[in-house]
C-alpha cells in the first residue's frame, strides 16, 4: 500500500498508528544538523584558538564527540530528537516504537559512513527509497525507525446545532464519515463543503448549504447530542 | 455509548494521563515515585478506550488524540533505564573480555590479517628497504626519518612541551579512534572494508618498522611504540573483528532472514565497539603522555612497554573464562 502509516500492536492488544517520515524531512533535519553542527566547530575553533595548543587539543576532542556522537548523544538522552529532527518533529525510535536504546543509536550513526558511499548519502538514499519503512543502512542494521511526532492538535470546535436522525440506516463507517466531514469543515472552504456534501444528494434529498446544514444535524446526533 | 457521554465520561481520566506523561518526558527526570504509581493503570486504560473508539468508529479526531497518548504512553512504559556506571564497570571487568571470547574467530581472523600483513611488510622492507616508497610519499619517509633519527632526537624532544602532548592527545584521539570507528562500520561491505582497514594499517606500520629498523634507527622507534602499541594495535585488531561479525551476518544469516541477521550481528558486535573505544583511548592518552616523553629513560619504557602488552594479554587471555549469563 502507498501509505506511510504502520500498525504496531503492543503487548495490550492493540494497534497503534505509526507515522513514518520520509526521505525529504530527513534530508532537511540532516541539512539542520549539519549546519548546528559546524556552525559550532567554527565558532569553538575561533575562541579555543586563543588558548593555544591546549585549545587545539580541546577542539580535536570536541570535533571527533561532535563528528561521532552528536547524534547519538541527542537521539538517546532526548527523546530521539537530535535538534534538527525536533524542527521537523521527527524522532528515532527501535522498530517496536520503542525509545532508542545506545546500541541502537551508535550502530545506526556510525554506519552513516556506509550511506554516505559513494558521495552525498547516495546509498543512504536509495536504500530509503526501496525500503517500504524509509530505513537507511544504518537503521537496518540498528532496527531502528523515523517517525512523526506527532503534535497536540486542540479539539476542533463542534458547530451549534441541533440533531436529526439519519434518514437511513448508516453502517459504522459511514457514520464516521459523517463525523469526520464535521471535524474536517473548518479547514474547507464553503464551496468545497457543499461539493462534497451534494454527492449525498441522492440519499438526503438536499442540495448546497443545506446539504451541509443537514449533514452537521446528523452528524451531532450520531455523536450523541440532542 | 454515544461519543460525547464517552467523552464527558473520560475526559478527567486522559487528561491526568497526559499530565503523568508530560511529567516523565520532561527532561528533568526528579518526579516522585508517587506521581507516577498509577501510571500503569491509567495507561491501561487509555489502551481500553482507544480500542473501544476504533471499534465503535467514534470520529477521526478523537481516534487520533487516543492513539497519540496511547503511543506515548507505550514509549514510557517500555523503555529501559539503567546504571551507566554499573553497566561501564561491569563491561571493563568481565563484559569486554567476554566479548572477545565470543567472538574469538573474528577477532582471530581479524588479528591474523593485521599482525601478519605488519609482520610480512616489516620483513619485506627490511630486506628491501625501497620498498618504503610503494606505501609513503618521499617526503612522508624524509619527515618519519628525521623524526626517529637518533641525532635529532634530542633537539626535537627537548623542545616538545607538555601543551604539545595535549595537542597530540587530542590529535590521536580524533584520528585513531575515528580509524577504530571505520574499520567497524565499514564492515558492514560484506566484511570488505573491515579486510581493506586491517591490511591497509597493517602494512603502513609494517613499512615504518622495518624501514628504521634497516637504517638502525631501533634505539629510538622501538622505546617510542611499545607502549601504546599494546592498547592500538589490538584495538585496531577487534574493530576488525567487529566490522568482520557486521559483514559475516550480513552476508550468511543462516536460518534467519538477512535484515534479522543484520541486527543481531550489529548488536553483538557492539561491545567489540565500545572495548576499541575504550583501547584506543588508553592508547592516546599513553602515546601523548607517557611515549612520548624525553625524561624516561629507553629500559623503563621497555619494561612497561612489557607490561602493558602482558597486562593485555592476559586480559583477554583470562578476563572472564566462565562465560556470565
């Protein structure tokens, strides 16, 4: 299936929606990271350049933890965000959506040196793009998975209105279809609204804003309201 | 149930769920055992609602809001915690060795590949020492030279200052352990790169020995090496090893699938990683600190020099016969 949500069932019996992230929000959280990254080699460089040899030794130790374990350090201790993927409100978690462990997180980041071959993450890339999970090598090898964060979204506000029974008996989907063109009005505009409410034309017998006055009158009663 | 009775009914229960959840994910990790005692129940919980609202298909919005504290409740619930110190102990005690044991054909393999292609090399260009120039550029072999060159030895050690051993400390630890690193991942090439690393070091260092040893330049370069040798070139040798076990799963999984295969290798060839980390860190700090020194004298550096490669052979010649479970 073309989708980019998986099913996890947990231990109590029920599946959760997974959100996997693509290569392209990847690419940019990466782009991100890599900038942060030398944009604070660069600036450690011109203030540890004071302090003579000591300083370069310092900034040697502090590019190679920067190089190896940048991303390890904030995807294990931070909720598998490094700052870039909390930008893009993505986050690595083991395959069973799970937080990522420290062995998990070192294989997957230190095989970036096999997905980076043979420039510019071409393997990375094209390893993402055959497998139906978005992995890279390294998070083949890892176990490991990117996915959406998903933020809070505040309740959509349910439009006053009063209640009317279906004139029909609707199956369990089709009364979430109704719910869910409910939710779903604020971000329609008012053309498309009564577009899509004029396909029921057939069953309700109403046509344009009527349509969709109607469709929020059912709506509300099959979720309970009077 | 209607989903506004279910909602009203609820919504105090998801909402001090979320207020536990928001309270475990906040990074200060000093909430109270207290706070948390229900934390298991409300979760179940919320797995029971959000499997009743899947299954009455209450509206989108909802289902979504479930699933997404269900999800993190999920990660909190199984993560693990453990003691970073306990665990770093145990692994240098008993866990490393132990590894190693584990997975004594690689390292095996791994040593082979390193020590002999060293061994061989030195030999070779011993006898023909031209040979040097098939591995370094001339003005590699003139700077090397010089360096080991006992008439100036003394005038460049004197000058060395210890702000010159930290800048080589950071220096080693940038370069050697990244080498480490490398011929791990690489690895994963069906063993290919890990081969390619151990060769490649193998016989750079193979060329330097016996190029000084022909010229007689002993006196100088042996004192220098036999330190931090014992910890970098076994270290070199299970990063191979490592990269070795990488390649080796994925190459033949055996009886289970490849990317099955893959994982379990990766992850038992971790603690081979974590030992060259460990290795190649004693191995700068003895190489800028303590090799390169001009107060000691050549005897003391050959004694510990003996010492250190006695203290890691029977390391993993000893550390941890009866295999921990």
């Amino acid at each position: 299936m073309l989708d980019t949500y998986r099913k996890l069932e947990t231990p109590e019996n029920i599946d959760l929606d997974i959100h996997i992230a693509g290569p392209l929000v990847r690419i940019l959280a990466f782009t991100i990271d890599t900038l942060i990254r030398t944009g604070v080699q660069i600036a450690l460089l011109i203030v540890l350049a004071l302090l003579g040899k000591v300083g370069l030794a310092l900034w040697l130790i502090i590019t190679f933890v920067l190089e190896w374990f940048y991303p390890v350090l904030f995807e294990v201790l931070n909720q598998g965000q490094t700052p870039g993927k909390k930008a893009m409100n993505i986050a690595v978690v083991n395959d069973d959506s799970t937080p990522v462990s420290w062995s998990a997180s070192i294989v997957r980041n230190f095989l970036r040196i096999v997905d980076f071959l043979p420039m510019g993450y071409i393997t990375g890339l094209i390893s993402m793009i055959l497998n139906q999970d978005f992995k890279r090598i390294g998070d083949l090898a890892a176990g490991t998975v990117v996915v959406y964060r998903d933020q809070y979204k505040p309740a959509p506000k349910w439009p006053d209105s009063r209640s009317a029974p279906p004139p029909v008996a609707l199956n369990l989907k089709q009364q979430r279809a109704m719910l869910s063109f409910v939710e779903r009005q604020s971000t329609l505009t008012r053309e498309r609204q009564q577009e899509l409410a004029n396909h029921l034309q057939p069953v309700f017998q109403h046509q344009n804003q009527e349509a969709v006055d109607y469709i929020v009158r059912i709506a509300t009663w099959l979720r309970g309201g009077r | 149930m209607k989903q506004e009775l279910f909602e009203t009914h609820y919504q105090d229960k998801w909402q001090a769920f979320e207020a536990s959840l928001s309270a475990l994910e906040s990074r200060k990790r000093s909430h109270k055992a207290a706070d948390v005692s229900a934390f298991a129940e409300q979760y179940r919980q919320v797995c029971h609602h959000l499997a009743l609202a899947q299954e009455r298909q209450y509206s989108p919005y909802l289902i979504d809001r479930l699933n997404q504290l269900a999800l993190r409740g999920h990660q909190q619930l199984y993560q693990s915690h453990t003691n970073i110190v306990y665990n770093m102990v145990y692994f240098i005690l008993l866990g490393f060795p132990a590894a190693v044991r584990r997975e004594f054909t690689f390292v095996a393999i791994a040593s082979l590949l390193f020590f002999g292609s060293l061994l061989v090399m030195a030999t070779l260009t011993y006898f023909e020492p031209s040979l040097v120039y098939s591995v370094y550029p001339e003005g590699a072999v003139r700077d090397f030279t010089e360096m080991y060159d006992p008439a100036s030895k003394h005038r460049t050690e004197s000058t060395r200052t210890t702000a010159d051993d930290f800048a080589m400390f950071g220096f080693y630890i940038k370069n050697n352990i990244g080498i480490g690193f490398q011929t791990f991942a690489s690895g994963f090439l069906l063993g290919a790169g890990a081969i390619f690393n151990l060769l490649f070091n193998g016989i750079a260092i193979g060329a330097v020995m016996g190029y000084l040893t022909e010229l007689g330049y002993t006196d100088t370069f042996f004192p220098f090496v036999v330190g931090h040798g014992a910890f970098e070139l076994t270290g070199i040798a299970i990063a191979g090893a490592a990269g070795l076990k990488l390649g080796y799963g994925l190459l033949c999984p055996g009886r289970l699938s490849r990317k099955q295969s893959l994982i379990q290798a990766a992850r038992a060839a971790m603690p081979l990683v974590y030992g060259v980390f460990f290795m190649l860190l004693i191995a700068a700090f003895v190489e800028a600190f303590w090799s390169s020194s001009s107060y000691l004298s050549n005897t003391a550096k050959y004694t510990a020099g003996a010492c250190f490669w006695l203290l890691v052979l029977s390391y993993f010649g000893l550390g941890a016969r009866h295999e921990p479970k």
